[in-house]
C-alpha cells in the first residue's frame, strides 16, 4: 500500500507517519527529512540547502530523483507512507508513486503558525520538540541524545508564511485530482496527536 500524508505546515504529518508507520509496518519516507539529510559533499547540497533556508520547494526533478532512489531500496516492497511528494501537479510529473490512499490532514492558519514557530530540532539526531506541546525535560537540550535543540530557519515565521502561501496557491489542483480518483480523505488536524490518529486509523 501507498499512503500520502498531505497537509500544510504544522499538521502533524510527521507525527501522524511515524505513528502509520509502526501501525502498518510500512517505511515513512519523509520528503523534507530526505533534503535535510543531504551531505555537503552531495553535488546538490547548496542549492536544495539554500531553498529550504528561505522558505522555498526545492527544484522538482532533483527531489524526484532521490525520492525514486530512496523508495527503490530494500524494505519497499510491500509499500511506504510518504509525508510531503504529491501536493503539486508538477512533483506528480516528475514522480507519480501512484498512491492507494492520501489523507489531508487540514488545520487553521493560526495553528500553523503557532505550532511551527515554536518547534525545535536537535542538530545531533533530528529529534524534533515543540517549547509548548512537546517540551524537552532541560531547556535547549535533547531527551534523546543531549544534542543542541535549534529552531530550523524554515521554522522561523517568515518561512512559515511562505510556506503556506506557497501551499495554499499550488496544493488545491492535485487534492481534487486525488478527489476525483476517490482516493483523497480529509482529516481534521486541529486535535491532539492522539486524536488524529485516531480519525485516521477508521480509513485504514
């Protein structure tokens, strides 16, 4: 089965995969973790770097190649949970995973804005917390490794912005598409975690 998580940002995509994921044992590919997890040394690395810094999507076809790449290796064979590659008819031109499913995981603006602002990464491991929601035990510091918590400059709220207009003018044409197909089922994200996926496990 192939599962696409779609939502604007600060929907809980990430969390909601995570949790699909161990619930279907299927591999979460996550499209901006993939971007992050570049090396320097990759002949890609500052273009697609300098895009995410400043609120934008990284070039379409680069993020089609590694995306085929990373779901062509072991452990896909029976399907993956994909957050963040099929929003946009263009990314659907470059790679069309052809999905079972796609959850539309939709919140308000306002909550957007709050929950991404006040996200934190660790820039050891990428644990991601959240300085309201989801707390570290010390400040600043990782439960999970003792790594520096940081606010990505993707967090910041001028990249939010963009990022929702950016998803708010692009996304609409391939959710109806999806609509069309009968394969597209909206979720309200405003809940908690727990909530959602909740909502989400009766379209399983």
């Amino acid at each position: 089965m192939k599962i696409l998580l779609m939502g604007p940002a600060g929907s809980g995509k990430g969390t909601q995969g995570e949790l699909l994921s161990k619930h279907l044992g299927l591999p979460l590919v996550s499209v901006g973790q993939v971007l992050r997890d570049l090396k320097p040394e990759h002949p890609w690395y500052n273009e697609v770097n300098d895009d995410i810094s400043n609120g934008r999507l990284a070039p379409h076809d680069k993020v089609a190649e590694l995306l085929k790449e990373a779901v062509s290796a072991p452990g896909f064979e029976k399907g993956f949970i994909m957050d963040g590659w099929g929003r946009t008819m263009e990314d659907l031109k470059h790679f069309d995973p052809k999905y079972n499913k796609v959850f539309f995981i939709n919140i308000p603006r306002e909550i957007s804005l709050m929950r991404i602002s006040t996200r934190r990464t660790c820039e050891t491991c990428g644990a991601v917390y959240n300085v309201i929601s989801n707390p570290p035990k010390t400040e600043g510091t990782c439960d999970k490794c003792g790594g520096v918590l940081k606010q990505r400059d993707d967090d910041k709220e001028e990249a939010i912005i963009r990022r929702l207009e950016i998803f708010n003018n692009e996304t609409m044409e391939s959710i109806e598409k999806f609509r069309s197909e009968g394969i597209l089922i909206e979720i309200d994200g405003s809940g908690s975690p727990e909530e959602v996926f909740e909502l989400i496990k009766k379209h399983i």
